[in-house]
C-alpha cells in the first residue's frame, strides 16, 4: 500500500493529486480508465466438462476401463457394464464435491459495499463503489462498510470492525494520525480503513489509495486464485497402488502367455487365461469402496459438527502432523468475558465488595439486554457487553438501573480522552458515570471507595492500583477503570474531575475448556497445535499458556519477525514456534507453506476473509461455520458448525480411522486377488488344467469381494488409535510390512483353494473347479475377519462384532447359494452341487486362512 500510513495529508494529496474537495467527475473517468474498475477480477474456471474429464486422469481408473473393455471382450457385457458404472459414479462425485477457486472469489465480490458516499467537485454525492478511483475522498458512517482502502485525513470517535481481515477480536480505535513505523502489521495502521471492514461506531473521512486487486482484500483474492491444488495424501496413494497394479497385470498377462505358450497350450486359450489372470489382479471395487467409506465418514462427521466440502478431506485430517489454528472463537469463546474485578480492599466476586463497580459499569453502558426464548442476549460491543453479563450474574440488571437512574446526558467515548461519561437522574441530584483507561480515569480520581465509605485518594492507593493494573495486563486482560461521583447540576465541563474511584474490571476473551483437552489429545497424538493470530502477541502467549501450546515466550514471535526472514530461514525454524500474533495474511500462507516444506500435513483453521489464502494452501483448510466469512468457507476443505477446536480433533480421529479402514479394504481385496493369481499361475506351471474361468474369477472380484471390502470400510475405531504418531506423509500403504502380509495371506488363499481342486480333480475337472470356485469365494469371505483388526486377535476381541461385515459375508454366501442351487446359474458358471465330503473339504480348506492368521499373530504377541 506504498506505506501510505507514514505519509501526512499534504503528502497524500500531493501523491494522489486530489484535495479537500475531492476529484472531478471527468479525473474520475480518467482514473477508471487508468486504474480499471473498483472490483475483483475473476479467473475463468474450469467448465463441468473439463472437470468431468479430469476425473479420469487416475492410473487405477485408466486401469479398470482398460478392465471393463477386455471383460467385454470375454463376453462378460454385465460385468463390463458394472465397472463402468462404478467409475461413472466416482467421476459424478468428483465434479459434485470439486472445491473451485471462483467460490471464494464471488464470496470476495459480495463483501464489497455496492454503494459509496464521495465528495467530488466539492459536492457530497453516492455512486456505485466500483466506480471508486485513488484520490476519491469518501465519507464513512456507522454501519456502512469500507468501499475500498483509504487513508484517513478525519475522524470522529471513528471505530471500525476489521476482525476478518486482521484478526482483531475486537473494533479498532480509528485516528487520522502519522505512524512513522513503515513496517507495522495491518491491525496496528489506526490511520487506514480497509475494504469490506465494518464500521461500528462514529465517522470519519479518508482519501481512497487503493481500489479493486490493489486492496488488502484483493490481495487475498489473488493469493487464492494462485494456489494450485494438491492431491491428499489418500489420493497420492492409491495412483501408487494404480501403478503398481498396472505394471503387475501386464507382467502376470506376459509370463502367463508365454508360460502357456512354452507349454504348447492353444494361443487363444492362454491369450483368454492371461487376460483373465491380469483382470484377476485389479480389484474393480476398490474406487466404489474408497468412495463410499469417505462418505460415510462424511455423514459420522456431520454429527460431530463438521461439515466436509471435498470427500478425500476427511481422510487426509487423519494423517494432520501440525493443526495451525486461529485463537479467536476457535480455542476462545469469542466472548469477552470479565474475570478479575478489584477495589481498594482486593480481588473480589463478592455482591457486597463489588456492588458500585457493577452499578458503575452498567449505568456507563450502551449495551442492550433482549429476552430471548426464556433467557437473553446481550446486543452491543464486546467489552460492555461483557460488564452487562457479569452484572446479570451477580443479580445486577441494566435494566432496572436504567429506568431507576435514567440518562440524561452523556459524553461519548472519545479515542483521544480515552473515556466515557453518562449523567444519570438521582433522587437528590445527578450521578456521574465513568469508565475507560485506568491510567486516564486515575488522574481524574480525587477520592476512592473504601468498603461503605469514600475518602481522599493517596499515593500509597495510585500506586497500588497501578501495580495491580500492570499485572492483570500481563496476564493479556483488558483492563478498564471504573469511577463516580455526585452532583447537584450537570457541567460537562467538570464532569470528569474529582472523580471517585470504584476499582477495575480485568476481562478477556477466555479459552475453551474442550480445547484444553483437544490440545492435550492431539499431543499424545504427535500433532502439533499451533497458534496463529491477528490479535497482540501478549493476548496470544498467555491463551496459549493456559491452552497447554506454548510452555515459555521463546516459542512465540510476531508477523514483523518473520517478515524479516527468508522462507528459507522460516523453513528452517517454524518448529520452534508454537505461537504467532499479529501476522498479515501473507505471513499465515508462508508459515503454512513452510510446514509443508517440512514434510508435514498442515490443518488449518479460520473464519476471516484473511484466513482464506492459508486455508487454501494448506492441506485441509477448515472454516468456521458460525463466525466464519463466505470467503473463508468457499476456500475451505471443511466446515465446523460449532466453531470449536475440539471438532478439528474429533474429525482427526475420525480420518485415521477411515485411513485405517481403507488400508484393510485394500489389504483384503489385494490379499484376494493374489490368491486368485497364485491358484491360475501354480495349475498353468504344473500344467494342470484351469482351476478358475474368467467368470468365476470376475464374479468373485465384482460380487464377494466388495461387499465384505465395504463392510471393513465401516469397522470402528480400534482402541488407542489418537495416542498413535501421524503416519508420515510419504509412508507407502504397505508400510510396516503390509506388503509382505498381504502377499503370504494371498498365497494362503490361493493354496487352500488348490488343495481342495487337487481333492475335486479325483471326481472330475468340473467337480474339481466347483470345489475350487466355492472355496476360493468362501475361504476370502472368512479371511475378511483376519483382516478387522492389524495386530490383535479378532477372536479374543469379538469375532462377530462388526455387524455391516456379518451381514456382508451372509449375503455373499446366499448370492454363492443361488449360484449352485439355482440349473440356470449352475450352467453358466459351469459348476455342480457339492456332495457332504466335498462341502466338508470346501469348509475345512476354507477356515484354515483364519487359523493360520491367528495362530501368527499369537505367536508374535
């Protein structure tokens, strides 16, 4: 903003070439041509066509159409059909839960104020604010918000409410002064007022210096059109799953082939049997599996206050390392709140002790008290509203005061004077009423309350009074004086001197207490909370204390300090910090940036228009839903409708259970397939022949498999899971030997299947793949119950307690039922009812999976 705060008026002016009495309408015209209009330019996005077509970009669903064209060719049109759908549906989901960059760009657009009150040729006029240009005197007034970002040259008792953009957790004392400091963060330019802010109390004038992108706001809405977005970590995963896959089918189609061909096994048989073989090796469920489990977690999050925009989001919080929240409302209250009150006598929260700072503090207060559904509501600013509530829980109602001690006069607060008087009838005379900074109204004192009686201030008195002050301000409360005195006549002039003094009230905005708790969660869960905030570094730090963030000052530091590093020396020393205050949107997106380029998953939380760039280019950006902008939510991945940090945990929780999940969807249907391959590659190398047609082999994919692949998908949260470290970011999905148990499990599968075509062989090769076909479908359905719990054994911890996998393996085993009751189905499958010693043999061969997998984990236990 071309430091624009350090300038005098006559330097603005001279700068912008503008004057008292404003620009004229033709320099108006010049300056839009020069300039362009007062909004903000929008990138064209994406159509639903591209956004479609971009949703077959991934390796496995490249895979599984390439699956769906050669099952066509087999003749299996039905199974053909079935995966296609399956990847219909993913891409229809895909564009629906697509997040889009021009959301939060017309969200920017509607904060901007349609109309502008400008003087122009000396004339007072309103116009459109796109039509505002730099060097356009506008006119603010309560209630009106900020068209655009000016410097203020007048200002009258001016307050303005800019928390969405810097942070500020409450309005901000406007004056038309010079701040020398050119490096001084947003929040602390008193002399500028910024696009889209509130103004709350006063008025005021100022000279437009920015207008459109050139704003503070449009900044913003830059930095969101410019950030790229990123795969989650689940996604990058499963394209590392579709590549392996792919290269595994084409390898398992050659070797087959040639094996077969070595073998001089007819070409077109081997050419159909490799096909099947590599069509074996790609579970056709997993994108449907994926996709519904994400939405199911979507819907469990809905009832833990957590709206999920994008389906992978919920996923991705389950591997957060580091949760970068804003303070204000998300680990506070976002209510100022009054916690110490002291007079002469000492801290109190006695009605007798504290009766005239109450009486004081509500009789010098604009605040409204409204009923509402048998209780009430406190309409006004934060910090009266504050001294009203407080008064209410003592038995002190605004109410009755009022109508018993009605104003009649009063003087406003002023940002200069620092104080607030109102003249208040009494039965013998007036009341007067002061409250504000206790270092003015001290000087005002001449006299103090002392229990039921006032006598003469002393020294011994200020000075015990300042002390208190001090040490209630370094515990980051914000401290007001209250005094009074009685008259017979009312002088405005006098009115603030001889005051008596009453004591101080100390509030802040407090802490949440489930946020307590959470922070200690998410430290056992080796996540990192951090806290970074608009508001002042001393707020901050002693929030942070209480929270359990920070344990001394070291780890906390100012916007201005990293803005005098270099992303490379931020990089190097954002795990030091735990706290950051004051910072300007940008400082949010760097230190965001900078977790990431330390290999970390970054959750980020806000409410504000300023949140909007971090929580965009983090990993999961998650918005308020009460607090929060239209920007800050059209930027975000999710949404908490309850405002509160504990939610972000609970939603961790939540992902690494679904991860979890998936992970044992995979480890199940990859398990499966090997087995499949294992029995066809032993039979072609024995030269024996087929165990398994291609329909068998694709109906047990399609149909057995992916109902009890789902089922694990809704598996609750195993014990312990939020006291385990976030898995790392590049950690591979066969991590911790994965890869290795799904092979031996696959080969366990496969061989059992192929004892029990050995025992059917003796009868027949159609007995023989009958047996082979039900035990292979059978022997998987009762492998799903290894793979419920990674370590523990599942028969000690409840074999049957997941009730969607025992319905699953029910229906599967009635579809496998139909399928050999039914001469129909029989004849298409090619198989036969099994006599009582085959069922025995299929059964046995079937359970022995589940024996061996328990037995192991036992013996490592």
């Amino acid at each position: 903003m071309n430091n624009y705060h350090s300038l005098s008026k006559k330097e603005i002016f001279d700068k912008l070439k503008t004057q008292e009495t404003g620009i004229s309408k033709s320099e108006a015209e010049k300056r839009i041509n020069e300039f362009g209009f007062n909004e903000f330019k929008e990138e064209k996005g994406k159509s639903t066509l591209q956004k479609f077509i971009e949703q077959f970009k991934d390796v496995l669903v490249i895979i599984l159409i390439a699956a769906a064209v050669i099952s066509g060719i087999l003749g299996e049109v039905a199974d053909s059909a079935i995966i296609l759908m399956v990847i219909l549906l993913n891409a229809v989901l895909g564009v629906v839960q697509e997040n889009k960059a021009e959301e939060s760009l017309k969200a920017l657009k509607k904060m901007a104020a349609p109309l502008a009150k400008v003087i122009r040729d000396g004339n007072v006029l309103e116009i459109p604010s796109r039509e505002l240009v730099p060097g356009d005197i506008v006119i603010l007034e309560a209630g009106k918000y900020v068209p655009a970002d000016l410097r203020l040259i007048e200002t009258s008792n001016l307050k303005i409410e800019e928390s969405s953009l810097t942070g500020e957790s409450v309005p901000v004392d406007k004056k038309d002064v010079i701040i020398e400091d050119t490096n001084i963060p947003l929040g602390d330019r008193v002399n500028l007022a910024f696009m889209s802010s509130m103004v709350t109390y006063g008025r005021g004038k100022g000279v437009v210096v920015a207008t459109g992108m050139n704003t503070e706001i449009g900044k913003i809405a830059d930095m969101i059109s410019k950030v790229e977005e990123e795969s989650t970590p689940l996604q990058k995963k499963l394209e590392e799953v579709g590549k392996w896959l792919g290269i595994a089918a084409l390898a398992i189609c050659a070797l087959m082939f040639g094996i077969g061909i070595f073998e001089g096994r007819p070409v077109f048989e081997m050419f159909m049997t490799s096909v099947s073989l590599a069509v074996a090796a790609i579970p056709e469920g997993l994108p449907a599996v994926v996709t519904i489990v994400l939405a199911v977690g979507v819907q469990k999050m809905i009832k833990r206050n957590a709206i999920i925009r994008k389906l992978p989001a919920v996923e991705t919080l389950g591997c957060a390392t580091v949760i970068c929240s804003d303070k204000t409302g998300t680990l506070t209250q976002n209510k100022m709140t009054v916690k110490k009150i002291y007079t002469i006598n000492g801290f109190s929260d006695d009605l007798k002790d504290i009766d005239k700072v109450l009486h004081v503090s509500n009789l010098c207060n604009d605040t409204e008290i409204v009923e509402e559904n048998n209780s009430y509501k406190t309409i006004g600013d934060p910090t009266e509203t504050a001294l009203v509530d407080v008064a209410l829980l003592h038995g002190v109602d605004k109410r009755k005061l009022d109508k018993e001690f009605i104003r009649v006069d009063e003087i406003p607060f002023d940002s200069d004077r620092k104080l607030m008087t109102t003249f208040n009838k009494q039965v013998n005379g007036f009341s007067v009423n002061t409250k504000g900074a206790p270092d003015i109204l001290l000087s005002c004192c001449k006299y103090i309350q002392d229990k039921d009686m006032v006598r003469e201030i002393t020294d011994s008195d200020v000075e015990k009074i300042k002390q208190v002050n001090e040490e209630m301000a370094s515990s980051a409360l914000r401290v007001l004086a209250l005094g009074y005195k009685n008259i017979e006549k009312i002088e405005r002039e006098s009115a603030e001197k001889d005051l008596i003094f009453v004591g101080l009230m100390g509030m802040i905005d407090p802490p949440r207490e489930e946020a307590k708790e959470a922070v200690e969660i998410c430290k056992t869960a080796g996540i990192k909370p951090v806290m970074i905030t608009g508001d002042h570094k001393t707020t901050a730090v002693a929030i942070a204390k209480e929270l359990g963030i920070l344990n001394s000052e070291e780890e906390a530091i100012t916007g201005n300090e990293v803005e005098k590093m270099t992303q490379e020396e931020l990089v190097q020393n954002v795990k030091n910090y735990s706290v950051y205050a004051r910072v300007s949107p940008e400082h949010k997106v760097r230190i965001v940036e900078a977790w990431k380029e330390n290999n970390q998953i970054v959750a980020m939380t806000g409410d504000g228009v300023n949140d909007a760039p971090a929580l965009k280019t983090s990993n999961i950006g998650c918005a308020m839903g009460i607090t929060g902008t239209d920007v800050a939510k059209g930027a975000a991945d999710i949404i908490l409708t309850d405002d509160n940090f504990a939610t972000i945990v609970s939603a961790v929780e939540e992902g690494r259970t679904i991860f979890s999940n998936i992970k044992k969807s995979i480890h199940y249907l990859l398990s499966c397939n090997i087995g499949e391959i294992v029995a066809l590659f032993i039979a072609i190398v024995f030269n024996l022949p087929q165990p398994l047609l291609p329909i068998h082999i694709l109906w047990v994919n399609l149909v057995t498999d992916s109902l009890p692949a789902l089922a694990l998908g809704m598996e609750p949260a195993e014990k312990g899971v939020m006291k385990r470290k976030p898995r790392k970011p590049d950690e591979s999905l066969f991590a911790d030997g994965l890869g290795l148990k799904i092979l031996l499990q696959g080969i366990l599968v496969g061989g059992v299947t192929l004892v029990a075509y050995w025992y059917g062989l003796k009868m027949g090769i159609e007995d023989a793949r009958s047996m082979a076909f039900f035990t292979l479908s059978l022997s998987q359905l009762v492998h799903a119950y290894n793979v419920r719990l990674e370590k523990a054994s599942v028969v000690k911890n409840g074999l049957f307690t997941n009730k969607y996998l025992n319905k699953a393996v029910l229906i599967s085993l009635l579809i496998q039922f139909i399928v050999i009751a039914t001469p129909f189905t029989r004849q298409i499958f090619k198989v036969r009812i099994l006599n009582l010693n085959e069922i025995l043999i299929v059964a046995l061969c079937s359970l022995i999976p589940l024996l061996i997998v328990e037995i192991v984990k036992s013996i490592k236990k």
